[in-house]
C-alpha cells in the first residue's frame, strides 16, 4: 500500500532517482544495486523482497528496466505521484546530457576530427547490430515458417517502407496462426 503522498516523500523519492539516474552509467541492470541500496538500505522505504519483486516485475514488461523500475517503485511507495516523480527523476539527466551533447555535436560537426571519429562510431554500430542479428538468428528456431516470416518481414520493411510497428504485427499473427494450426493438427 503506497505510503501518504506528501510533499516531503515526493521530493525524496524525486532526488533519489535523479541521483540514481545522474550517477549510473552502464544502462538500466547497473542501477539495480543502486536501487536497492538507496531504496531499500538507506530510506527503507521498501524490503528487499520487494525490490526483487519490482525487478522481476520491470523485466517482464516492456521498455527500459531503470524507468520501469523507477515507476515501480515510486508507486509503490508513494502511487501514482511517487510514480510518476521518480520517473521523470531517472529520466531527467539523460534528456539534459543527451540534449547538450547534440547542441555541442550541431556546433562542432564541421570539425574534420570529429567526423572522423563518428565514422568510427557507426562503423563500430554497424559491427554491434550485425553481432545481435547473428546471436538472434544462432538461438532462433529454423524451419520453413520462421524463415518464411524473416524473409517477409524483411522485404516489407527493407523494400516497401511498410511501418515496423505493422511488420511486427503482421508477423506476430502469422506466427499465432501457424502456431495455433501447428497444435491443432497435433491434437486432431
């Protein structure tokens, strides 16, 4: 049961997780300990059964694991308010940082060095995506309809500008389909 929304709580729960999201660099899982050392060791605020929980919970559905950890949290602690402060709190430093970094890039983008250095970066990207791809298409399942549903969703999104989010539907329900025919015959 969140504790009473007072300004006082608020403002704690906002400085927490601006602090957390200021001073965690590594992504989303480096602020977990963090989480719970703040969280649970220093303000009390929740167990750490309940942070174990609240990780649980931030893994399992969608979006990044810092914010939805935060949200968590914060509701917990403090509802919809406690929620909604300390997510803004995470996200806040990343939007500055990022916001300055790009204002600093726009001013020094003529610089022959600096477009040197991010030709480097996304030959550096390039290598990263193609090593996810290889690592998703090693534990993947390979038969006729998973490549069936590759082949297709890459032509729709490669060739025909077709919006991911539909690609990803689409293919999502052709999978259910030949999922849902696949028992069906078995059980029949």
């Amino acid at each position: 049961m969140p504790q009473k929304n007072n300004k006082h709580l608020l403002l704690s729960l906002f400085i927490t997780f601006f602090k957390i999201g200021a001073f965690t660099f590594g992504g989303g899982y480096a602020m977990i300990p963090i989480i719970q050392r703040e969280i649970a060791e220093n303000k009390k605020w929740l167990s750490d059964d309940d942070i174990l929980d609240i990780i649980a919970v931030a893994e399992s559905t969608p979006g990044p694991i810092a914010i939805n950890s935060a949200t968590f949290v914060g509701y917990k602690v403090a509802g919809f308010w406690g929620a909604f402060f300390s997510t803004f709190a995470v996200v806040l430093p990343s939007f500055v940082i990022i916001s300055i970094i790009s204002y600093l890039l726009k001013e020094f983008s003529s610089i022959r060095a600096v477009n040197y250095a991010f030709f480097g970066i996304r030959a550096a990207v390039l290598a990263l995506l193609l090593r996810a791809l290889w690592l998703m298409y090693s534990k993947c399942p390979k038969n006729a309809v998973s490549c069936f549903i590759m082949a297709v969703s890459f032509i729709l999104s490669a060739f025909l500008d077709i919006n991911l989010i539909f690609v990803i539907i689409i293919c999502a329900l052709f999978g259910l389909f030949a999922s849902y025919l696949q028992v069906g015959g078995i059980q029949k």
